[in-house]
C-alpha cells in the first residue's frame, strides 16, 4: 500500500483512511461526506489526489505519438491548455481515461488515474513509435484541489497569478518553490488543481488550509469526491469504462476525434457497431440504485447501474447505468437485493453549477 | 441498554425489546441517507440481518439480537435518517415482541472497552 506525502497531516485533521488505486486515502474527515461536498458546491474543499500519476513525454516527433497514443486530437492545442482524451487498446477497450498538458511544443505532461500508474506507463512504453521518450514522475509530484465558487480567491491569495481560462494551466512560485496551477478539477465546479515537488506540498497544503478558512472552505475526501463527480456525470475509470468496454459505447465520443487522425483503437471503433450507452437515472421513491444493480425495462434486464449514491445537491439518489442502446426506456427499474426500485431517466449532469 | 458485537443497542421492558444501532456504528457508516426497514408483523431471528442501512458510500446490514415479531418501526427514520447519527440510541429501528434475546450481550462498559475490536 502506498502512501501520499500528506499522510501524516491528513492523518492529524481525522481523516479516515480506505484503501483506493492501490493508496490508503482519506474517504472522509470528522464532518463526513455530506459537509465537505456542501462546502464545496458552496465554498470550497481541499483535497489530496496526490495519488494521481504524472507522466513527461517528450521527444522531436512527440505529437505523433499523442496523436497514435490518444483518441482526442491534439493537433490544434495551444501551449498551457488541456485536454481530456480517452487512451484506446486494439479493441477500442479503455485502457485509461487522463488529462494532456501541453507545456510547450514537443513536451506535455499526462495525468493518469492512480490506479493505473503502472499499467499506463507499461502501454505507453510498449506503443511509442516515434521515439518519445516517458518519464514517470508519480513518485516525487503531489497535487492538491481547491474546488468551488470560491476557490478562485483562495488559490488567488496563495500564489498571486492563477491560469484564467478553465482548462489551461500555468507556473507559478510559491516563495521560490515551482508549482504548476492547472484550472481544471473533478467536482464540476470551477477549481484548481496544483502540482508540486511532494518536499513543497506541506506547505502549499498548509496555506490552502489557512487561506481557506475565512471563505468556509473545509478538507474533503475521496467520499465527497465521489459524489461531486457523479453529480455532474463525470466517468470514473473502472465504473463507467474499462479495458473491455467499447469506447463509443460510454457517452465520450466529443473525445473521440475518429475524422482527424489514426489513432490505437480507432479501426476496433470504426468496425464494431456500438451496443450500449450511457444513461442518467433518478431513483423515483426510496433506496439507493448502486453499482452493479441490474436495470430492467418492464421485465426485461437492459443493463447495470455502473455508479450511483444519494445525490447530496439535490437530495434524491441519481445513477449512471450502462444499458443497451436499443432498449425502451420506458417502465424502468432497478434490483436493489431483490427488491425492485423504479427509476426514470434524467439528464446528465445531473447537477449544474450555478453561474457565478 | 445491552449491546451486540455487531453494534447492535437493545433495551427490554416487560416482554417488548427496541433495537437500534449504537453511535460507534453510526460515526463508522458515516452520514446515513436511508434506511431500509423490515414491515410490522416480520418475523426477526437471532443474528440474521433484518435491515439495512444506508450510508453514502456503502450499504449495511443489521443483525438482529433477539427473536421475535415487529410491532413496530420508526417511521421517522423514513423522512429523516440522519437521526441515527444525530441521536442513535434515540432512534431506535424496532420494537420486537419477544421470543428470545441473544445470549451474551455485552454491559456498556464492556461495549466501549472492545467496540473498536469487533
């Protein structure tokens, strides 16, 4: 099992600790996942996903390998932008869903689910043609979120200059420390994601903490992370998609550029005929539909819930389930121990945040 | 009050016994969104699960330690689950016409000692 640098902080603020990608995370702190993801909707929260993996990839010919080695195109992406792309196998299976930076021409940065570190650097290596070359630098990189309406003013106080744009990035210093400050997030809120040496995250963590406690932000686990992301129906790697589901099949194809280049996995996509989508559910009475739940039409079993919890925002449980493009959407249900629970569609994201 | 291993609180008059789960058991959970509870007139047995609850992040089952028939439920639990973890020995899960109570319950003081045991 591993650990994050915050560890030992975390640990002191009462944090409770799970097991998750293979690190022993915090899930929740003393006021549970209820309060931080009120905050942070809100507010504010502070998170650690220093768990997550930091790939460099750089070489001449590098934006052929992106090009190969991604679904989305990256063609057109100016420097300091990101992108979310899907990482294909032959099969047009996911082996990864990340995050691509472009520093600057002929070096980015990829943000890959903890999880998958190891997997990811291994598949890379294996399929790189144009002789980039990868770095993993998971090891040594912390990252910290501030996320919410106010985390603008809180990572603002902190380090002076933030990217303006959602989706670009930028580097700072916190005294002579090198941060990079990333405007993306997890929470479907506005927010900022900041990645560090681990020997500097302490302190970036402790002004965060400090800087957020006039503007009510609190410390959130990966509990409230959960909701947050499920609430504005964003996919989570091993519920919504794995190296066995067909990248077309999961609502993602606006990552998926199939007119603009060649692509690991676009040949599987353009010959296999998409069988199952993703859809949005609300439970109509009481119970929550989870994951693995079966989904029927009538009498008819259609699919399976892939993620589901009581929506915190908007106080009912929601779902996102995986159920056969062809199927009636009419007289749903979900099995919840043998108990059948009636559902009904609804539009994702399930939650929108309000315009600031 | 008497307690359960699989923290369980159970307090007994005359031949009715209330049955909820104890505030460790709740703080563990986490903030509880439904409870899922068993109809007036079931039939609990000794150590078999006879409700679940339900907390953010995961569903639990409770174990019942006596015997018996529901007479009653807590309807408040319906509109209102996080009163298990404002109050859990206020918000009880059931009320049991006795047949049988679990043997070897524990004293308070012996719950609190091992709770973090078990």
């Amino acid at each position: 099992m591993k650990y994050t640098v915050l560890y030992d902080r975390l640990k002191r603020l009462s944090g409770k600790f799970v097991e998750f990608g293979g690190f022993y995370m915090p899930v929740q702190f003393s006021d549970g996942i209820l309060a931080e993801h009120k905050a942070v909707r809100e507010s504010a929260g502070i998170f650690d996903v220093s768990h997550m993996g930091e790939f460099v990839l750089e070489g001449k010919d590098v934006e052929k390998d992106i090009a190969y080695l991604f679904s989305n195109d990256f063609s057109d992406i100016p420097d300091f932008k990101v992108r979310y792309t899907l990482m294909l196998n032959e099969r047009g299976g996911v082996v990864d869903d990340l995050l691509v930076y472009r520093a600057a021409e002929k070096k980015y940065y990829v943000v890959v689910n903890a999880s998958n570190i190891d997997k990811d650097r291994a598949w890379i290596e294996a399929h790189i043609k144009f002789g980039s070359r990868l770095k993993d630098v998971s090891e040594d990189t912390a990252m910290i979120a501030v996320q919410g309406p106010k985390a603008e003013s809180i990572a603002g106080e902190i380090f002076g200059v933030l990217p303006k744009g959602f989706y670009t990035f930028l580097f700072a210093k916190l005294g002579s420390v090198p941060v990079t400050i990333s405007r993306t997030g997890y929470t479907g809120e506005d927010g900022f994601e900041i990645y560090s040496s681990n020997a500097a995250a302490g302190d970036i963590f402790d002004a965060a903490l400090a800087a957020g406690k006039k503007y009510g932000a609190v410390l959130a686990g990966l509990g409230a992370r959960d909701t947050l992301r499920l609430e504005s129906a964003m996919p989570l790697y091993g519920h919504e998609m794995n190296e066995d589901t067909l990248a077309s099949e999961i609502g993602l194809d606006r990552f998926i550029k199939m007119q603009k280049h060649d692509f690991i996995g676009k040949d599987a996509l353009a010959s296999k005929k998409p069988e199952y989508t993703r859809i949005g559910l609300r439970v109509v009475g009481k119970g929550i539909a989870r994951e693995n739940c079966a989904v029927f039409s009538g009498d008819d079993e259609i699919g399976r819930v892939t993620s589901g919890t009581m929506s915190p925002s908007l106080g009912y449980p929601i779902a996102m389930a995986r159920v056969k493009n062809d199927a009636r959407l009419i007289n749903l249900s979900v099995d919840v121990r043998g108990r059948r629970l009636a559902v009904e569609t609804t539009a994702m994201p399930f939650y929108k945040k309000t315009k600031q | 009050m008497k307690f359960s291993k699989t923290h369980e609180w159970i307090t007994v008059e005359g031949k009715t016994a209330t049955v909820g789960v104890t505030d460790y058991a709740a703080a563990q959970m986490g903030d509880i969104v439904f409870v899922e509870l068993p109809d007036v007139g079931a039939k609990l047995t000794i150590g078999k699960s006879f409700a679940n609850v339900e907390s953010v992040k995961a569903v639990s089952e409770i174990f019942s330690p006596v015997s018996g028939r529901v007479t009653e439920v807590n309807a408040e639990l319906s509109d209102a689950p996080e009163l298990i973890n404002k109050d859990a020995f206020s918000a009880y899960l059931v009320r049991v016409e006795l047949d049988a109570v679990e043997d070897g319950l524990l004293e308070r003081d012996e719950y609190e000692a091992s709770k973090e045991s078990f």
